[in-house]
C-alpha cells in the first residue's frame, strides 16, 4: 500500500532528496546515500542556503538578479545519532566514513553546520521521519554577480539583513 494522501511524503520537497542524487553528497553522505539535511532555526537555515546558492551562482557566472525562496518548516520524529561533536573542518572524506558507519535502524544524524558552526542541523535519512511541511517567510536573495549582498524577507516588517551576519553566534532572527 502506498502513501496516505496526506502524507508528509507526497511534498515535493520531502519527496525529492529521497528520489534524486546530489551529485555532491551532502556534509556526512556521499552521493549514493539519500538525505535531507534541516537547520534547527531559520538564521541557520538562511545561512547554509545563502552559502550553498552562493556556490552555484559563482559556479555559473550568474549575471546579477534577484531570488525568490520560501523557508519551509519541517517536524522531523526520529532516533538519531549526534555527531556535533565533530568538526565541520573535518576532510570530507572522513566525515562520509562516519555516515557510511551510522547504522540501518537510525533515522539520521545531528550535526554543526560548517555554515554557522555554532548551531545545529540533522541530516534525515528516511522520509518518514519527516512530518508535513508547511511554507513560513518568503525571502529574495540579491545576488550581485559575485555574492549575495542582501536579504528581504517578505514579512510585516519588511527586514533587510546583509548575509554574513547570520553565520555568527548572535541570533539575529527571531525563531
């Protein structure tokens, strides 16, 4: 029998990590492992998207334009294994060593982002530790060409953040 029609499966971005490879793997999984990886607040989660869109933006000379993202707000339920004990400086290769060992009966693992080394993400490796997502701020990144030097969030107070604030310590975003 296949998923109820509600199911937190269905949405496409509950579905699509579980359906098609990132060729770059992710922080603790090589290619070949399906993962979802979620920050545990939303400055966290823009910082890792900002760095990561950052990437592939210079990656494609993309000429200067605006991006259009939603932050989606995921429950995740799970048994899973804390890892944030390890550095994010760790070589790559050593850290998939330590997915490819995180055992068939766990969920995921939690871990510091090396975006905001401060905070905390989980990597879910199956979709049914995922509950429905629901869509919250919807915010334009401004890419310049080179990075991106500011962020709108399309939100009653119409916040303006320039990016590199949200990697530190400070929490500058209320949850």
């Amino acid at each position: 029998m296949g998923p109820k029609l509600d199911s937190a499966m269905l949405q496409n971005w509950n579905l699509a990590p579980f359906t098609y490879e990132n060729p770059e793997g992710t922080t603790f999984f090589a290619p070949e492992r399906s993962c979802l990886e979620l920050a545990d607040t939303p400055q966290t989660a823009l910082a890792v998207s900002i760095a990561r869109r950052s990437r592939f933006l210079s990656r494609t000379k993309e000429a200067a334009a605006g991006l259009d993202m939603r932050m989606l707000k995921t429950p995740v339920e799970g048994k899973f294994i804390d890892l944030r004990t390890v550095s994010a400086e760790l070589p790559r290769e050593q850290r998939w060593s330590l997915g490819n060992a995180v055992p068939a009966d766990i969920d995921g693992v939690l871990f510091r982002p090396a975006e905001r080394p401060t905070a905390t993400a989980i990597a879910v490796l199956k979709g049914q530790a995922l509950g429905r997502s629901i869509q919250t701020t919807h915010y334009r990144f401004e890419w310049n060409g080179v990075r991106i030097d500011r962020l709108y969030a399309f939100d009653e107070e119409g916040t303006v953040l320039q990016p590199e604030i949200l990697a530190g310590k400070e929490e500058v975003l209320a949850a």
